[in-house]
C-alpha cells in the first residue's frame, strides 16, 4: 500500500498516512480538526540500472572488428561532398587496375 503526505493548510501540520488506492483522501487535520488538508506530491527517487541511460555510456559496437561506425550524417559545420556516379565508378576502376610495371 502506497503512503501519502498530507498537508494541513491552517495550521502546517504535516504527516504520512499509508492507504490503498481506494481509500478516500483525508479531509480533515488530526491537529486542528479543520477540513484543510491536502496531498503533498513529490518528485520520486528514480534509480537506473544497466548500461546505455547516461550520457558518459558510449553505445556497443555492432562491427566485427570492435571499432565505431562513422555517422551517417556530417557534423554540424562541415562541407558535405557529393560523390556523382561517374566519379565513384572511375575510383571503383583505378582501385581495380594493376599497378603499373616500372622497367
């Protein structure tokens, strides 16, 4: 069963009750008896566990040899080349060719 804080708003009264989720919320103080109560909400503890939540955790390689892909997209504030198809057969064909005999 979750506990809750209540609040007196007359007199500042505050204390903690432990009630089901279908229990009525109180009403009424225990201190002054005036009908001014309300719930106190705040921010829960979260705990993370395991790898990957913070900004220091670096993301798992998925490549074979242990390295890190480059981005896909270029960081911001470099030029962005753009390769045409003949340019990219023409280097495809000079890394193919045999080297050149000196004689």
């Amino acid at each position: 069963m979750p506990v809750y804080t209540y609040r007196c708003q007359n007199c500042g009264h505050e204390f903690d009750r432990q009630q089901s989720f279908s229990e009525q919320p109180l009403k009424a103080c225990p201190n002054c008896n005036k009908h001014s109560l309300h719930k106190v909400y705040r921010a829960a503890g979260v705990v993370f566990k395991g790898s990957g939540f913070y900004v220091t955790d670096k993301r798992k390689s998925s490549s074979p040899n242990g390295r890190t892909q480059k981005p896909k997209h270029p960081e911001a504030g470099e030029k962005k080349t753009e390769t045409t198809g003949d340019q990219k057969k023409e280097a495809k064909n000079e890394k193919t060719k045999p080297a050149a005999k000196e004689g």
